[in-house]
C-alpha cells in the first residue's frame, strides 16, 4: 500500500489515520489507471460510500494519490477521534466547551513542496455529470477578520476556473461569507487558506455550527487532546495545520462573480445558487508523497456524516442547557445528514420533556425539520433502533407535533416561498400505554458467558 513509510508514526495526522485503517484492513488500493475529471474515480468513490475508505494511487500526470470515504461510518468518526459511538457527540459537544489555542510552530510539512500557484498539478475529481466542474470538497478553509481578528475554520465548494483561479460557493449564513463581506465593504481581498489531507479532529471541527468569534481549530485542539500545531501560510499570516497534506492559499476578490451553475447538494439532488465568489490563488504547497483527499459529495456517507455529527454536537449542547433529562443527539443518515434528529431522554423525564425537545431542535437548527425523541435505552444512531420506536411506543393521535411555516435553509429540497412545515414524534415509552415493557430477551449473563463464540463468529470465523 503506498502510504508514506512514516505514517504509522504519526498520531494527530490525516496519513497516521489512514496508517490505523490500513492495519485495520479498512483501506483499499485501486491501482487501475483513472482520470479524475471523466466520472470514474468519482463513480467508484461513490458505490463505495459505504465501504472502506479508498485510495487511488494511479491518477494520471500530477503524481499525486486521492483517497476518499475515510470517515464514512459513525465508528469510523469515533476511530478517528479516538472515541466510542457511544461518546459521540457529547465528547465534541463537550470539546466546545474548552478550546485549546493551536500552537504556531515555525515549519510544517504542509509547506515542503512548492506547487506555485497552479491547480492543474492537483488531481481534482469531477463527481457529478451535470456540474460545471471538478470540486475541492475536502477543503477545511482558514479565514481570519483582518479588523476584528476573528479566526474561522469551515467548508465551502471550491471549482478551479483556471491554473490560479477558482469558484467559490459559500452559504450566506456562514461565517467565512460574513467575514468576505465585510472585507468587501472595505474593499479588501479576503484571505484564505484551503487545507487538504487533515486530521480527523480538524475535519469534524471545521463542521461546527459556533458562534462567530469562537474558532474551530481551538475546538479541533480539545477533540486531540492537545493544541493542534500550525504553521503561518507563505503569502498571509493565516494558521494552517502543519501536517495537513496541501495547502491552496489564495484571496476572495471583494467584487468579481463567477456563474455556478447546478451543484449537487446533501439530500442528493442538484441546486442553482446563482452567482459564487472569485479565488485568487496565490501559492500551492503540500507535504513530500502528498495525498489528496476527496470528500463525495451530494448524498454520500462521508459528506453526511461529517456534517451530521457536527451539527449533532451542537444541537445536543444546546438542548442540554435546559432540558436536563437530554442524554444524545443524533443526526441521521436517511434525512441526508442534515434534515431529521433523534434526541434521547433519561428515564424519569418530565412529562413535557419531548415536546420541548422537538420544539428547541427545530428552533435551533433550520436545516432540521424533523426530529424523533427516544429513551436513552435506543442508540440514537441505530436507525432501525429509532423506526423500532417510533412503532412500537408512539400513538400518532398524541404523539406527533406539527408546526408548519418555519424559516428554513435555502438547501432544504421542499421549501416553499423560504418556509417548511416542521414535524416531530414522541416515541417514548409511557406506563400508561403498556403494563410490562420487559423485553424479551436471553438474560443478560447468557449474552457475556456466549460473547467469546459471537466475536469470532462476526470476525469471520465459520467454525467455534
């Protein structure tokens, strides 16, 4: 396998992680020749959204491996983060809490290679037929307010125009445009720097939903345990991973637009923002042996996952701030990682617990617009745990709570003049609905005495 022969050295890196799949037998090498710009390494990348993560060692001129669907599972997020799903996402709620500042160092490998300023060295995928383009999709983008000195970590869309310039769509919303925006109405250039090949830590923190002022790569710091090593760019003063695998840096011109045209979204269909920003690239530096990473996007267990574990995280923060009896948050797979939440409650909540659940999610959050309440004894993440629910402990004639026009995403595949109708189910279990809700299952020391048998069963063996 050709990862570099110091990655499995590494602990807090986007190769060290890839090291720890490639032991684990989680890694698959697709030696054939591919053109990343003629569908087909994307068509690959994307019938094995639900497989191991891949790496694309034959990719034509520029010399350089792409590697996809590394965090594609919820244990594959908690591998990656050092966790259990069942930490996940209190511990990133909980890292918000307690940033750590990244500790600038004076060299890093993210800047051995100078590339120049031109995009056509790297080999970046074409995903989707009707696209303008080829995406950067992995993309964890750098800002910093020149006047406020506000730092930001986020993803934006990024589609190469030609060898120094580039598309880029960002949501109105998100802190980068704001940040953009202001700079434009100084009549500045906003710098950036796009991160390619980063640690696990810094790909889920970079989906955070925070507020503007708190900095992400701080909370990337608290998720590794220890301030996250950066390196200043080479054309700003902008930190950046210093063992990210590339670094594109570059400005958003304060005035040119560049027409998009259709771009796949998160619920698997194409939209049309109108008009992006214009990238200036200014310098292109990546690490020795760099490995492009390459996130599928549109409806795709990466591209869901890494922005549905965050935005779990934080919605479980802020229902806990005053629903006490709130245990885990979930953001599933089937509502495209965005649009439909389960919360789970401790046993003994308060009568109104649920529906105050529902109401604060889809208060919260525009893009949920349905959210199931459980018992804690339900993983959250478990989607058949959660149907299982919904029909076993729900009556839908007092159960489901609608509450129609609410202000959604611009995203959001069914919205109607900027609003949606909002639902939510109560499935959880009542004393007044059932006498006896014991389930019917072997006792609980059958299952440890018998556990040996089942683990080399599930590992392959078909003898014991």
């Amino acid at each position: 396998m050709p990862l570099p022969a110091n990655a499995a050295t590494e602990t807090n890196s986007f190769r060290g992680f890839l090291a720890r799949l490639q032991e684990a037998g989680e890694l698959a090498e697709i030696t054939t020749s591919l053109d990343p710009e003629e569908f087909e390494l994307s068509a690959i990348a994307s019938a094995l959204h639900d497989g191991p993560a891949a790496i694309f060692t034959n990719t034509g001129a520029t010399g350089i491996p792409v590697v996809a669907n590394v965090l594609n599972s919820v244990d594959r997020v908690a591998l990656g983060l050092g966790l259990t799903r069942a930490d996940l996402p209190t511990a990133i709620s909980e890292a918000i809490t307690r940033p750590l500042p990244p500790n600038v160092v004076a060299s890093g490998a993210c800047q051995e290679v100078d590339l120049g300023a031109d995009l056509t060295r790297l080999p970046i995928p074409r995903f989707f037929e009707h696209e303008g383009g080829p995406y950067i999709t992995a993309g964890c983008i750098v800002t910093t307010d020149r006047e406020s000195g506000i730092a930001n970590l986020s993803y934006a869309r990024v589609r190469p125009t030609g060898p120094e310039t580039a598309l880029i769509g960002i949501a109105p919303n998100h802190h980068l445009a704001v940040m953009a925006r202001a700079a434009a109405a100084r009549g500045e250039e906003q710098p950036i720097a796009i991160t390619l090949g980063n640690a696990p830590s810094v790909l889920m923190a970079a989906a955070l939903y925070l507020r503007l002022g708190d900095d992400e790569m701080e909370v990337a710091g608290a998720l590794e345990g220890a301030p996250i090593d950066c390196v200043r760019c080479r054309t700003s003063d902008l930190l950046v991973p210093a063992n990210c695998e590339i670094v594109i840096e570059g400005v958003i011109d304060p005035e040119e637009r560049v027409h998009e045209g259709p771009v796949s979204e998160y619920h698997g269909m194409y939209e049309d923002y109108g008009p992006g920003q214009l990238v200036r690239i200014r310098k292109i530096t990546t690490r020795r042996n760099a490995l492009y990473q390459a996130i599928v996007p549109g409806f795709h267990l990466e591209h869901l996952l890494i922005g549905g574990v965050s935005i779990a995280a934080g919605l479980e923060s802020h229902l806990k701030g005053f629903i006490p009896a709130v245990r885990r948050v979930a953001i599933d797979n089937s509502g495209c990682g965005r649009l439909s939440a389960v919360v789970t409650l401790a046993e003994g909540h308060h009568p109104g617990d649920p529906k105050k659940a529902i109401l604060g999610a889809l208060s919260a959050v525009n893009l949920v617009k349905h959210v199931t309440v459980v018992d804690e004894d339900v993983d959250p993440w478990d989607e058949f745990a959660v149907r299982n629910a919904v029909m076993t402990r729900m009556r839908a004639e007092r159960d489901i709570v609608i509450v129609p026009d609410m202000r959604t995403d611009r995203s959001e595949p069914m919205k109607l003049g900027g609003t949606i109708t909002n639902y939510g189910f109560v499935a959880t279990r009542r004393a007044d609905d059932r006498p006896d809700w014991t389930p019917a299952l072997p006792p609980q020391t059958a299952y440890e005495t018998t556990a040996d048998i089942v683990a080399r069963i599930r590992a392959g063996a078909r003898k014991t």
